[in-house]
C-alpha cells in the first residue's frame, strides 16, 4: 500500500462514518417532526372540540 491507498482508504471510512452521523441525523429530525405534527393535530381536535361544545 502507499500513501494514495491510505488516503482513499480514510477517505471511505470517513465517507461511511459521515454518512451514517447524517442519516442519524435525519432520522432524529423525521421523529421529531411526526411527534409535533401528532401534537399539533392533538390540539386542534381538542380546540375543534370545544368549540363545538361552545356552539351547543
């Protein structure tokens, strides 16, 4: 091996490591905005509700 083969090489393992922190990444943020998006929904059924329960 020489320098360009190690060079390439930590540049694959760099790759894959990079790769895996960014899907890491995105999947956190996926999660995190479905759980506001189900809060969200959660509140405007509440507010929808009670103001149906107004009009009555």
């Amino acid at each position: 091996m020489n320098k360009d083969d190690d060079f390439v090489g930590a540049y694959y393992n760099w790759k894959e490591e990079n790769d895996l922190i960014n899907q890491s990444i995105i999947n956190e943020v996926k999660r995190k905005t479905l759980k506001d998006g189900i809060q969200q929904g959660i509140q405007q059924g509440i507010q929808q509700a009670f103001k149906k329960i107004k009009k009555k």
